[in-house]
C-alpha cells in the first residue's frame, strides 16, 4: 500500500499562495482590460455593456466633456446636445435609474476630480433629497467602490473580480449608449401604453397627495448638507440646483406637515443659492399649471420632453453672466 504523506501547515500556505497569485493575475488583466473604463486605460466608447451603475464611470472621466448633469431618472430626459447649444458648453448626463442623493454626490465628486476645468454641475433634486441620515439609504445596491478614490477601486477589483468578469470584460458587447450619455426614457414608457394621456391621468389621480412627514421638526435635509460640502469645494464650477417637475398628485397639500417639510427643505435650497455666487436654482417641484396637466407626465414624477425643452430653455438663462436666479415658485 503506497504511503500517503499527510497534508501539512505548509502545504496549505502554499496552495493559498498559489490561489492568490493566480487571483492577483486575475485583478491585474481586469485592470489592464479595464473593463469599466475607470483606470483609464480604455475610452468609453469601447466600455463593453455592463450595466447602467458600471458603465457611468466611464463617461464620467471622459475628458471630452466640460459639464454634466447628475441624478436620478427624473433629470433623464435632460438631452446634452441641447444643452450644449444653449450655453455653450460640453455636458454629459450621468443620471443613473432608481439611484438617490448618496450615488448622485458620489458621481458628482467623481466627475469633479477627474475635470479640474469644469464649468458646470447640474444636480437634479427629488424628494430623496429632503430626507435625514437614517433615510438615506440607497433602495438598490450601487458600486461605490467604482467612484471611489484609487485605492478603494483597486479593493473593489479584488472584491469583485472573478473569470467571469474577465471574460465580459474580453468579449462583451460594446454598451451602446451615446458618448454624451444620454439615453432617453420615453419610448420604454410608449411601448408600454403609457402615451394615453387619459389613461396616464386616470393612473396618477389615483395617487393620494402626502400629507404625513416621515421627519420631525426642525426640518433639515442632511443630503443638502452634503450637497454644501460640495459646492465650498468646488467654487470656479457653477453649480445648478434642479428640482424636478412633480404632476400635482404626489405635490404635498398645503398646510401639512409633509407640506411644512418639503418647504423647509426647499428653503434649505435656496439659503445655499444666497450663500454662494457659483450657485443656481430651477425649481419645477410646485404646484403649478404645468404640474396639474398629465399630457406633460408619464408618471408622477417622469416627465416629458417637450416639458424638459422648457426647463433647458431656463437652466440656460441662469447659466448666463450675471443672470439672475428666478423666484422660488418659479
């Protein structure tokens, strides 16, 4: 019977040697592949199709661009072309789907550091941004990691790496999305019935207007804190605060406390434009006309082009020189 040599201590470290090496050699082709387009390495119209959250970074370093646009889907249907005509500048939109105030700083941050020249921030408000810090949670999960400082992307690649990974980053499809970013929303909403506005307005009616607050007084939205943070650091860029168009049912009624929160957050808002010279403010989350006609939503708070058009035409005349911010309800 052959003699069986028992498995040591030795051993052992040296198969967990050999792991990590071919593991490292793993993160180290990712890096050089780069497959996000994070590092650098590779532009981002070859950044191959991975996902909304990932393939932003890419477009987010892009040296090709001056401005961006950052936020949710709400600040989707702002078009960079457009907005490039109107002021002059080069935008990219960064709006990544289902995100809220955390993700859209994170990229915000991340853009800023990668364009030392840049002119412009738009930063499209919601509700998820007139929330306290035990609020604030992101709903979906977002690689942070990807948008983080040099270390943690190289701690997130080891985090994450995997064959698999290597082998999208190889052979995916390119992403096809355009260079500026953009990727307009309606026809999902067409496809999907959505372009009946009767029926658009019987489903948005049968929401009821807030009246509760999910906070308790004094009223502060700590995403606008953090939201100051930034504009201090970045005084040469003009920032814009856009709140996004809200159809009338999601709009709180008047005299309640969710009514008194979303007042004092909107005053939180324009207190930050008073402060600082290189601030401005769009504000389209009133009850307005515009707000209680549904041929201009296709959800409550998805809005449509020819309703973004407007907003653009007004994001540009408080970019211009010496332009003055309008009124709050306007």
């Amino acid at each position: 019977m052959p003699n069986v040599r028992p498995f040591t201590v030795k051993d052992l470290v040296h198969l967990l040697g050999a792991t990590a090496l071919v593991f490292s050699a793993v993160v180290v082709a990712l890096y050089v592949k780069d497959p996000y387009g994070r590092a650098g390495i590779r532009p981002s119209s070859q950044v191959p199709n991975l996902g909304e959250r990932e393939l932003m970074v890419s477009r987010a370093r892009d040296p090709s661009f001056d401005s961006a646009i950052v936020g949710n889907s709400t600040s989707i249907p702002m078009q960079p072309e457009i907005l490039d005509k109107l002021t002059d500048r080069k935008f990219v939109s960064l709006s990544i789907s289902g995100s809220g105030a955390p993700v859209a700083l994170a990229v915000a941050r991340f853009f800023l550091r990668y364009h030392s020249s840049a002119r412009t921030l738009i930063v499209a408000l919601d509700d998820t941004w007139c929330r306290n810090a035990r609020d604030m949670a992101e709903g979906r999960p977002f690689p942070f990691w990807l948008y983080g400082n040099n270390l943690s992307y190289i701690a997130g690649l080891y985090a994450n790496a995997s064959f698999e990974m290597l082998d999208l980053s190889l052979y995916a499809q390119r992403s096809g999305l355009r260079p500026d970013g953009y990727h307009p929303y309606d026809e999902a909403f067409i496809g999907h019935h959505y372009d009946d506005v009767d029926a658009t307005r019987a489903r948005m009616d049968r929401l009821t207007r807030p009246a509760r607050s999910s906070q308790s007084r004094p009223f502060t939205s700590v995403p606008l804190v953090l939201l100051e943070k930034l504009f201090a650091t970045a005084p040469t860029v003009t920032f814009v605060q856009l709140w996004t168009p809200r159809y009338i049912s999601i709009i709180p009624l008047p005299g309640t406390p969710a009514a008194e929160m979303d007042d004092a957050c909107k005053k939180q808002s324009v207190a930050l434009t008073e402060k600082y010279g290189n601030v401005r403010l769009v504000n389209w989350a009133f009850d307005s006309p515009e707000n209680r006609n549904p041929a201009n939503f296709y959800e409550a708070n998805h809005y449509r082009n020819e309703l973004a058009l407007r907003i653009q035409h007004e994001i540009a005349h408080v970019l211009k020189d010496g332009a003055a911010n309008p009124p709050v309800d306007r």
